[in-house]
C-alpha cells in the first residue's frame, strides 16, 4: 500500500517524535557499546546491521518502541481524512460502537443477563431467517427504579436468541447519599420489581405484546457469590393471561460483591410479610369498595345500569383499581406544554384489545404504562390514563372520565377543572379540547341553551390518582352534569384514605411503578426524505399502469413545507398561522392559465405503502395521482414530526399543477 507524500512525511515525523521523547537513540548507543565491548573486541569483527537489530530486539527495546507507537484506525474501515460532508442533512449509517460503562464503585449495581430463550412454542415452525431477509423480531424492554432498557432485537424462534446484559443501578438519588453502597439488609427492603415486558414486531412493523412480567431479583441477595440463575416462565396477555408463551434464562449477580450474603430463610420470610401485607391492604380496599357499592345503588336504583368502575384487569387479568393506572407524570424536557402532551398521546396508535371469537362483545384491558409504550399503542383507557398522568404533572386538576359515546359505546376521555370553575373536556385519541357548560333542565323554553360539540352521551364516574367520584345526580346525560366535586348530592366521593393505602407509590403494593419517558429514536429528516422517495416511486408505478408519463415539480414539492408545518401547529396549539405565505408562494409558483390542486393527509404511521393505499381511497386525492392533462406537474411532501417514545405524527401533500384546457 503505497502512502502519499505528505502522509509519509507526516507518518515520519510522529514517529521521529517517538523516538526523541522515550530517548531510543541514547538506548542504542548503550546496546552499540555493549555489543562492541562484549562480543566484538577479541575477535575484531565488523558489525553488521542485522546483528545490531538482534541486539536491540533481545534487550525489548524494539517492543518497547511499537508499544508507544499507537496506530488509531478510524473503526467503521474509513478513511477519517475524506471529503468533508454536505452541509445537508447527514446522518451515520454505520451501526454505534459498543463502549464499556463506566461503573461508580461506590454504588450496588444488579446485572441482569438474558441468555436465551425456550419453549415459545408458538413459533416451533418458523423457519430459519435467510441472511439479509426480513422477519419477525422479539424485543425484550426493561424498566426498574426509573431506569429503561431495550435488548436488540431478535428474530422469532422456538429458542429465541437473545444475549443482552443490562446493568440497573440500585441506589438512585431518591435514597439519599447516605446508602451510596447499600447492603443487603438495606436492598431486602427495596421491593421494587424489575418489569419485563416481551414484544413481537412483525414484518410490516406491526407491534404485539406478547408478556408483561414482575420480576422478583432479591433472591440473589441470598445466592452464593452473589450469582444467581432463574428461569422465568412468562404467561401470556389478555384472554391468555393463564397460557406459558416461552421461558427466559436469565441470571442475576451484584456488583460489587456482597461482603454478606442473607439466608434464603430471610429473603423468603420478607417475600412472605410483603405479600401478606399487600393481601390485607387489598382485601381491606374490596370491603370498603363493596360497601361504598351498596350506598350508591341505595341512592338511585337506576345507578346500578351507570358505567361506575372501581377495578380495570391488567394485561395479566389482574384487577386493579382504577385509580393505580395514574399518577402525576412529568416529561421532563420532551414535552413543553399540556397541548403538546395532548398531541403526543394522541400519536400513539389506537387499538382495541384483540378478543377471540365473535359477538361483538369488548375484551377489557387496561394496560401497566410500560406495555402501553413499548407497544406504541392502545385502547381508549390507555390513551386516557396517560394523558391524565401528563396533566397532573403539568400541575392541573384532571381526571380520568368513564361513560359512553353515541350508541351507548363505552369510553373513557380527560377532564380538567380550572380554579374559576371552568371545565374542559380532552379527547385522548385525537387531542381535541372541549369546553362543557352544562343544559339547565330547568330553564324556561325560550332560554337559548348552549350546543355541545363534545361526542360524549353519559358520564358514570371520574378518578385520578387521589380522587374517585361515583356519579349521583339524576341524570348521567354529560350535557346536564354539572361538575361540582365538592357537592356530595351530585358526586359520592371515595375515602381519600382507602384509594392512598392501595395506590399510592413507595407503599408495599402490587402497583407497578411509573416508568419514565424516552426521548425519540427517530431522525424526522432522514425518515421523512425515505417515506417521500417512496411515495414518488408508488406514484410513478400507480400513473405508468394507466398509462400516463410522470414529471417531478420539486420547487413546488418543498414549497408545501410550511402547509404541513402549520397543519401540524395547528394540532398541537389550536392556532393557525402562516398561511397567507403559502398561498402567496403557490400562487407564484403556478402560472396563469393552470390549475393548482392539493390534498393534505395525516397518519400516525410510516409505512408508505399502506399510506399511499389509503390515499388512492380518497376521491379528491386520487384526482391529483391520476391527473391528466397538458403540463401536468406532481408534486410531493412528507414531513414527519417526533414525539418521545419514538411516536411521530406523518403529514403527507400531494398536489398538482396543469394548464387548463377548456
């Protein structure tokens, strides 16, 4: 391999610097004298080189020098002095590095390795993957004390084969300094489980939950050496909450070692009082729930039809109360303001939980808010609890509301309570706000009586993470309710006491802790280029089989930028902007006698063909693809805007432009 000039000349030099700084030429001189005096004088001998470097290898001073040489190669095979990038966009397709983790010595780590999975039986016929082909993949997602970890993912197999280590910090700041390096007897009493939760992605992108799992790692606190293996069998979800879907092998280990181990004897008595603990608070919490049951339905009889829950089953069938699945959320930097966290819950997708069998009867599952975001998607009840966890932590007064929509269909939405009395109403699935000012039945005819704009026909009870109201006006029609919490003729409240002795935080109960959000894995311009080149080479596809040529108007594609930015806006503010600018620039963009055309769309997805399938179903939509006519320009715009837990909202244009002919 042959150096240019200036290289080799650089290369010298470093090396000459070398030799200078560890004295090499002082140290040759020493051997050259040695040499000489030893073994050439009796016999005067003339000295060779290669004898020369014999002596200097035999004394390591050669090793010593390549040693100090370091030779750093840029670790992707490239050359680190290329051409410099574009000022574009530019984002490294090369996979990241692995760098090792710094480990604070003063602090417990709990290692926890996953080696392998078996008996997911559901996929004992799936063939080996092919190199390069696309198939179905296991995540495994991690939360503990407020961390989160994602295993890489691995295709779908009997023996799935996964081999990740994640290393979960057991003192976190809300401990205080003073258990920097906690022991044992200290860790017995952290009972926070790690929650594991397995999901299946299938070739289309599509995500599955497929196991939600607790488990319990302070059995390696009486392990010898500090190590311990487990073999977890995880139960699947749903109507198949009772059913094994595979086991993981994993081991647990401490770091660093525990200088005292317990005894089994004493981690299984603390499991024991937890549990038993935990069972009288919740059999305390159902005998309370039932009596206060009975004085509702001894109000009304009619209450006894009013959608009023006290306990929603998880995706493991277990029941819970309502008022575990919130709890004030805060987003840290990912999310500015209430709106935006509105649009953000309403970008993550929607999806009824799957039921088997017909009947069009609704298969109920509220799911633990690690299932929710790690599938991306959820049911009305999911979108609802997460939206008013986010409000709580943005400091406003919300609560979860359950009722019905049109045609007596069941629901659940947000609503705020304002310090001047005003209510607002939240639809978590699209982010729509409504301000609810209630019908008085009462009035005179010829009083005009506001129109509501809400979808929302009944309204059973509202819950947060504090409160619970059972719904006892006369009616349970939203429009006449009047939302005077503190009026007991209109609301029964529950004992404050009893919902914080099963669902306040830090307590010994089977409520899983919140996991934090994560900021967006998503590169918006690198995907948004990908979905719209996409789309172009689908259009083009779509015109050639109808037999019509397609040209590109790519002025006019980036000129539908600020249309879809301001659509965007719009969504998460309510308030619209910027658009005389981009009419203004249309207008110069097509000439006098053409025709412009644009249809804007918007999806929660990024799968570009299904995206363009549902665009042809659009009359106005598919006049723009298959336009005809004389100088027919198309034109393209996607823009895809992030949201944390890699959600995005997808904004797609098309338009066209053509002269007309009359």
């Amino acid at each position: 391999m042959s150096l240019p000039p200036e290289k080799a000349s650089e290369l010298k030099q470093i090396i000459h610097q070398q030799l200078v700084k560890t004295d090499v030429h002082g140290r040759i001189r020493e051997v050259l004298a040695e040499t000489i005096r030893e073994e050439l004088a009796p016999e005067h001998q003339q000295l060779s080189t290669e004898y020369l470097i014999k002596a200097l290898r035999q004394r390591g001073i050669i090793d010593d020098v390549i040693k100090e040489v370091k030779f750093v190669t840029d670790v992707n095979g490239k050359e680190t002095t290329s051409a410099p990038k574009p000022s574009t966009h530019f984002v490294e397709r090369e996979p990241p590095v692995l760098k090792k983790t710094n480990i604070d010595p003063t602090r417990r780590y709990l290692y926890l390795q996953v080696l392998g999975g078996k008996a997911f039986l559901e996929h004992l016929q799936e063939p080996e993957p092919l190199p390069g082909q696309i198939c179905s993949t296991f995540t495994l997602c991690l939360h503990f004390r407020n961390q989160r970890f994602r295993s890489k993912p691995v295709p779908c197999a009997c023996e799935p084969d996964f081999n990740d280590g994640f290393l979960l910090e057991v003192h976190k700041e809300s401990l205080g300094d003073g258990s920097k390096m906690v022991d044992a007897t200290t860790m017995l009493s952290i009972c926070d489980p790690v929650h594991m939760v397995l999901i299946k992605t299938d070739t289309f992108g599509e995500t599955t939950l497929v196991a939600s799992y607790f488990l319990e790692w302070r059995s390696v606190l009486a392990a010898e050496n500090g190590i311990t293996n487990v073999a977890v069998e995880l139960l699947g979800v749903g109507t198949e909450s009772k059913v094994s879907v595979g086991v993981l092998n994993i081991r647990l280990e401490m770091y660093p070692q525990l200088s005292k181990t317990q005894s089994p004897e004493v981690t299984n008595t603390q499991f024991a009082l937890e549990r038993q603990k935990t069972a009288e608070k919740e059999r305390l919490f159902l005998v309370y729930a039932k009596q206060w049951w009975r004085e509702y339905l001894q109000i009304r009889p009619t209450h006894n039809a009013r959608l009023v829950k006290i306990f929603a089953q998880d995706e493991n069938g277990v029941n819970r109360p309502v008022c575990s699945y919130v709890r004030p959320l805060r987003a840290g930097r990912l999310l500015d303001t209430p709106r935006q966290a509105a649009r953000f819950v309403s970008v993550l997708g929607y999806e009824r939980a799957p039921v088997i069998g017909g009947g069009g009867g609704k298969q109920e599952q509220w799911c633990t808010l690690l299932a929710f975001l790690c599938r991306n998607k959820g049911d009305c009840e999911d979108h609802a609890n997460l939206l008013c966890s986010l409000l709580l932590g943005f400091g406003l007064e919300a609560f979860v509301c359950v009722g019905t929509k049109a045609k007596g269909v069941p629901h659940t939405w947000v609503m705020t309570c304002g310090t001047d009395g005003t209510i607002t109403f939240w639809e978590s699935l699209t982010g729509h706000r409504y301000i609810h000012r209630p019908i008085n039945p009462d009035d005179p005819p010829l009083v005009e009586q506001p129109k509501p704009l809400y979808p929302y026909r009944t309204i059973g009870c509202i819950f947060n993470h504090q409160k619970f109201f059972g719904n006892c006006q006369p009616s349970d029609a939203v429009e006449v309710c009047v939302f005077d919490l503190h009026d007991e003729s209109k609301w029964k409240p529950m004992s404050g006491e009893a919902i914080k002795s099963v669902c306040s935080p830090g307590t010994t109960s089977s409520v899983p802790p919140f996991p934090p959000l994560c900021a967006s894995s998503i590169d918006a311009a690198v995907v948004s280029n990908e979905i719209e080149l996409q789309l172009r080479i689908l259009v083009s596809e779509h015109r050639k089989d109808l037999g019509l040529s397609t040209v590109w108007d790519d002025h006019l594609s980036y000129l539908l930028s600020p249309a879809l930015a301001a659509y965007e806006l719009e969504r998460t503010t309510s308030i619209s902007a910027g658009n005389e600018e981009f009419q203004d620039a249309v207008r110069r963009a097509v000439p006098d006698g053409h025709t412009f055309k644009g249809f804007p769309i918007h999806f929660v997805y990024r799968n570009a063909r299904r995206a363009f399938a549902t665009c042809l179903r659009s009359p106005f939509c598919e006049e723009i693809i298959c336009c005809r006519g004389d100088q027919v320009r198309l034109a393209v715009r996607v823009r895809v805007f992030t949201y944390p837990e890699s959600a995005c909202a997808v904004w797609i244009m098309f338009a066209c432009k053509y002269r007309s002919v009359l």
